[in-house]
C-alpha cells in the first residue's frame, strides 16, 4: 500500500513537471512566433502598397482601414503581438482549466465522495475519482489513497493521523495549482502594458504630426486630423488588448478559485469522516 501511495504521488509531480515544462515551452515558442508574425502582417498587409495612394506606404494617404492602421507607425507591431499573445494564452487557459474541471460537474462529484464515504466504500470512490480525472479528481484520488493507510497505520495517533492527512491534501493540492495559475502572470502583465505600450506609440505619432506640421510652417484641418487619427490607432489597439486581457485574466481567476473551493469542500469532507471514523 505504502508502494502504491508513493507511485501515485510520484505520477502527480511527473504529471506537474511535464506540464510546468510545456507550459514553459509554450511560452518561450509562442512569444518570438507572435512578434515575428506581427512584423510581417504589419509589412506586408498593413503595409500593402495598394492601401495607400501612389502605392506609396511612406509618403502616400491611407486609402483603407488596413493602410490607417499601418500609418500608426512602429508600435503597432508590437500591439498587434501582445493582442495575439492575449488569445493565445487565453485559449490556452481555457482548454487547460476545462481538463481541469474533469467529466463531471464537481458540485455532484464532491457530494458522491461525502455518501460513499458515509458508507464507507472506498472502492467506489476511486472509480469515481477515476471516472472524474481533472484536478479535483487527482487531488481526491491521492487524499484517500492516503486516508485508506492511515485506518490501519498503528504507530500514529488520532491526531497525528489528521496531520498527516491534511499534509497529503495541502501537497497534492500545491502540485495542482501550479498547472493551472501557468502563463496566467503573462496575461496580467499584457493587461498592464498594453495600454501603456499604446499611449506611447500615439505619443510619439503626435510628436512627429505636430513636428512636421512645424516644418510646413502650418496645415490645413484635414492633415492635423489625419496625423490625429493615425497616431490615435496605437492608443485604441492598447486599450482594446488591455480589456480582453483584463476579462481573461479575472475569468480565469474566478474558475481557478472554484476549483480550488472544490478541493477544499472534499479534502474536508475526507477529513471529517476520517475524524468520525477514528473516535
């Protein structure tokens, strides 16, 4: 039994270190990978000399939406990088935490493991740990395997007995967490930086639209509005990422903490039921 204990642990931080490692692989690929297909989106579509008139991207008025944006200069890479970063990660998040959730609705999970436990059938409540998977049934699967033990561990108390079980629902639920809080930080930092990023791209677009204004000795009203507009793209593309970022990262939040309320909700109910079990 204790062999089969430590198996199952060992499998659990197998399982976290490959998925720490993926999720840093991700990462590392997915950042370079999305700053190379913004640069070449921004030369070669936004840039597309049929957007501007005289098929001149420098010197020649935007004719479209594509060839505005293009006129927003060279931060706008860098934001359309951090936009596609934000999806990217966020669906990946999705997915992960959907796993994560397991097959079945965890409210009707934690309830079946109280009644089997009630009953003292501690066979089915493997099945079903097995039938759950997910974080939740991990984390349960490796709470009972230790609960099963410690019945008939003698050399340990009451006491020490509910430590010990409390222990084993604390470490497995820290090789949990960790798997689904990944790339998380990158969100939030986006959700930070992005709008920033954006008002320095309009910054700089306003000090080149009033400065060649200045050499001009003056403009009409329909060139300081495009210079205007044009410098404007970089604020509207850092605030548009920034929200999206904000949402993903609050909603992914919001199911991380139900998940783990779940874990708690069972761990106590182990704990509990092995108290009664050992008066």
């Amino acid at each position: 039994l204790l062999i089969f204990i430590q198996f199952s642990k060992n499998t659990m931080e197998n399982k976290a270190s490959s998925s720490s490692k993926f999720g840093s692989m991700f990462a590392a690929i997915v950042i370079p990978a999305t700053i190379v297909i913004a640069i070449l989106l921004f030369k070669f579509l936004l840039g597309d000399p049929a957007n501007f008139e005289g098929g001149d991207p420098d010197k020649g008025h935007p004719l479209n939406t594509l060839g505005t944006v293009y006129k927003g200069g060279m931060i706008v890479p860098i934001l359309m990088a951090f936009f596609m970063m934000v999806l990217i990660f966020s669906i990946e998040r999705f997915i992960t935490i959907k796993f994560a959730y397991g097959k079945g609705a965890l409210d009707k999970f934690v309830i079946k493991i109280k009644g089997l436990l009630d009953a003292k059938d501690l066979d089915a409540a493997f099945k079903e740990c097995d039938l759950q998977k997910g974080a939740v049934g991990n984390v349960v699967y490796a709470v009972l395997s230790k609960y099963e033990h410690l019945i008939t561990e003698p050399g340990m108390n009451k006491d020490q007995k509910i430590v010990a079980l409390h222990k084993e629902l604390e470490e497995s639920t820290s090789l949990e967490l960790p798997m689904l809080e990944k790339n998380l930080t990158i969100i939030a930092t986006l959700a930070s930086i992005a709008t920033l990023v954006g008002l320095i791209g309009t910054v700089l677009g306003m000090i080149k639209s009033f400065a060649g204004m200045a050499s001009e000795g003056g403009g009409d009203s329909a060139v300081i509005a495009l210079g205007i507009s044009e410098a404007l793209i970089n604020t509207a593309l850092g605030i548009t990422t920034s929200t999206i970022a904000i949402i993903a990262y609050n909603y992914f939040t919001s199911e991380i903490d139900t998940l783990t309320y779940s874990i708690d909700e069972a761990g106590y109910s182990i704990t509990q039921n092995f108290a009664a079990t050992q008066s």
